[in-house]
C-alpha cells in the first residue's frame, strides 16, 4: 500500500518522509530556508495546539512543537528540529554502532527520569517514536495524554482482546503490543513503572535487533513469556556489551511493577572488546591495566634487560 503523500503547508513545502516512519516527513520553511519535522497525526486523534502538548518546554527531551495544521482528515504537527531518523530505523542499520547505541539507551533512560519528575506518564513508547537528529541526540516524539490514550486504546480482532493499530507492522517485534508492560495488557493500568518496562525492551532491541520476549501477537502467550523474562541475554546475541546491561534491563522488565528501576547512569563501560583471532590485545601490567601502546616496546625492553643482567651475574658468581 503505498504511503499517503504529505500535503503544502502553510510557508512550509514538502521534501521527503524520515526513515522509519510513515507519519514523519522533512518540510523547508519557505521564509528561512530551514528544515523542520512534521508529524501526521489522524483525524481520530483529538485537535491540540503547541500549549496542549505535553512537556513541550522541556526541548533537549520531547520534540518542542511550533504550530499544527489542520489539513482535511488529518492534523500536521511541526517540530522546530530537522530530525534524521527515528529510533526503529537506525536499529536496523548495521552502520549504528554499539557506542552510539549505548548513549542512546542512556539518553532515552535520562529523558524517563525528567518525565518522572515532572509527573508525567507516557506510556506508549516506541522506538518509532523516538527521534534522533542528525548529530544523534534523542528526543521524543510530541505527545499529549489524549493522543496517547488514541494510541493504546484496546480493539478486539477475531474474538481477542489486543492493543492499537501497529499490530500489522511487518517488523521483528509485534509493534506498540511489545513495549506495554503487563499491567497495560492485563488491566488497563498504566503508571510511570510501565515507561520503565518499555524503555528495558526498547534498550534490549537496540542492543539485539529483537525483541526481548520474540514475536508474539497473543497476550496470553506474550505475558507467559513476560513472566520467564528475556528469552535470551544481551550478551549471548551481542559481544559488544557486558552482562551489565542485561542486568539493567533485567530490572526494568520484571512483572512486578513496584520492582522495576531505571539505572542512575548507562556507563560506556558497559561496552565490551571481544576478543577476535588474528587481532592482538593491548599490553596489561601486573594489575591488568591497560598499559599504553607507546610505553609496551620500552616495558618488553625493560624486563629484557632485567633478565640479562640477572643471567650475567649468575654466570659470574657461579665460576
């Protein structure tokens, strides 16, 4: 089915769909010359204005929103950001390496606490709701309670009760339904505990490609699954991370909601170096540090020295 072309804005003139996103697309101001983001939202969603949404004044975390435009059935919000790509986009992409991956993880667990402390719950989290811009910072896609209780709102297909549109999606996890916690599924309940569970499965697939519980589109199944946790460790599936990072997630995905944590940081010392055959290892001292690539010739050449010196006077006190 091919993607509804984005129509002319006011001042504003169509340029091209951001990847990872049907909804998102890149428009240049017709004044300024400068791009920004506009997302479509459909006409079931409620009309809101900029003061509407939420956390619109916190721009280093949520998407902040300029104006919306009302165009036939549905509403064109823009974002002041030329952003580059979503989340779910660049988690496909080989290219994204496990540094950036990592800070990313981290940026999105920061941006939980700000909601957390502002008394804002989300609970709707995707990676094709996260937004990166072009030097790779993270922001989070506008949002308003009301667009996203339009979002999560429970439909019925073929006598089973599931959640939201995004079931269809033809991606290796099963859309919007693999990042509600099990309160969501089961009761309708959401609180700021479930921002958690989805950040642990949103983390986990940008550390994997896959989802933490695989692709399930049946709650019973998909809770049972819940419930044993992730079916496999990060550090089996990826060897550029450590154990550490399996054990965050660990805590942000566990059924019992008065139990789960964000980590206070994501440290780069939660990547790891495999060893690979055929690649040398950097020099270690006696403490296993790291000894500087500039000092190891003179540290081998040192120890050389030693050793001849020592054999020298063996030799001679032994005549």
């Amino acid at each position: 089915m091919p993607t509804r072309p984005f129509p002319p804005l006011n001042g504003l003139t169509f340029e091209s769909v951001i990847p990872g996103s049907d909804r998102l697309a890149r428009y240049r101001d017709s004044v300024d010359g400068r791009c920004v983001t506009v997302e479509r939202h459909p006409a079931k969603s409620p009309a809101f204005q900029p003061g509407d949404l939420t956390l619109n004044d916190e721009p280093e975390v949520v998407a902040h929103v300029t104006e919306v435009h009302t165009v036939e059935d549905a509403h064109y919000v823009v974002c002041a950001e030329d952003f580059a790509a979503t989340v779910g986009a660049r988690i496909q992409d080989r290219r994204w390496s496990a540094r950036d991956r990592l800070r990313t993880i981290g940026a999105l667990a920061a941006s939980l606490r700000v909601l957390q402390a502002r008394g804002v719950v989300h609970g709707d989290l995707t990676p094709e709701g996260l937004l990166l811009t072009h030097d790779g910072a993270l922001r989070i896609a506008p949002f308003t309670a009301a667009t996203i209780a339009v979002a999560t709102a429970p439909v019925t297909r073929g006598g089973a009760r599931t959640f939201g549109p995004t079931l269809s999606r033809e991606r290796a996890t099963g859309g919007a339904l693999g990042y509600l916690a099990p309160e969501q599924l089961l009761a309708s309940t959401t609180t700021s505990a479930s921002d958690i569970f989805s950040w642990g499965c949103i983390a986990y697939e940008m550390a994997t490609g896959r989802s933490p519980f695989g692709f399930v589109t049946e709650l019973t199944t998909l809770v049972a699954a819940m419930a044993k946790g992730p079916a496999r460790s990060i550090a089996s599936l990826s060897g550029e991370f450590s154990p550490l990072l399996d054990e965050a997630v660990a805590r942000a995905v566990r059924v019992d909601s008065s139990s789960r944590a964000l980590p206070e940081v994501v440290p780069e010392a939660w990547l790891t170096t495999p060893t690979q055959p055929g690649v040398s290892q950097p020099a270690r001292d006696a403490q296993g540090a790291p000894v500087p690539a500039s000092s190891a010739p003179r540290a081998l050449l040192a120890a050389i020295a030693t050793l001849l010196i020592a054999s020298a006077i063996y030799f001679v006190t032994s005549r």
